[in-house]
C-alpha cells in the first residue's frame, strides 16, 4: 500500500489486563534528511483503532486550526484524511502491511515498565 510514507503507526496503549489496546496512527509528512537531522512535519490528524478496527478520528480541531492559522496545507491535510479512509477502507490489508498485533501480550518475564539503559538518563 502506498499509504506508508505519510503515517507512523504505533501499536500501543495495552488494555488494563496487559491485552493489546490498539493501534494509534500519527499522520505527517515523509521524512528528509537535513545534515544530521531527520526533519518531518506533523499533520495533526490522527486516527486511533480499535482492535477491531474501530476509528476514532483524533485532533480534528488541531489540524482545522492548523490550517487556519497557515501552519498546515489543506492538501497535506487533505492527504491526511485520504490516508486515513484508505486504512479504513482496506483495514486487514494495513494490518498485513504494519503487522497484526492483536494477539501479542508480553512475557510474564517482561518488567513493566521496561527498564531503560542508565546511558539514555537526562
């Protein structure tokens, strides 16, 4: 699917019981390397899933106000949208892309949460 490049989806936010809650999906715009950064621009838009793929549109007023004020083409958001209803439209395709996570619950032997190296402290 070519829906890749404009969406980072972040299988995350586990149920209560440790259960895999869904998939967040964060819209922006294909990443570009500048020297030794890595520079994107959020679109605003997201789109939370439910694990049966149930959609929640999230930050509708953001983008809208976004675009608004100038900081966000409408076509960009445009795009968002589109990206959005193609997930919907084609969810257990997207699934097969992205990975299905539904089943995943983590080792018992798993911390929660998972500890950090000392090296990535502030």
């Amino acid at each position: 699917m070519t829906h890749g490049r404009f969406l980072l989806p972040n299988a995350s936010t586990p149920a209560d019981d440790g259960a895999f809650g869904g998939w967040y999906v964060n819209f922006e715009a294909p990443r570009t390397r500048l020297g030794t950064r890595l520079d994107s621009v959020d679109w605003h838009l997201d789109l939370w899933l439910d694990p049966d793929g149930t959609p929640t549109w999230k930050d509708e007023d953001e983008a809208h106000a976004a675009v608004g004020a100038g900081h966000l083409d409408p076509h960009e958001l445009a795009v968002a949208r589109a990206t959005g209803e193609t997930i919907l439209a084609t969810f257990d395709g997207w699934l097969s892309d992205i990975g299905d996570w539904r089943e995943f619950v983590p080792p018992p032997e798993w911390s929660s949460p998972l500890s950090l190296p000392d090296s990535w402290a502030p």
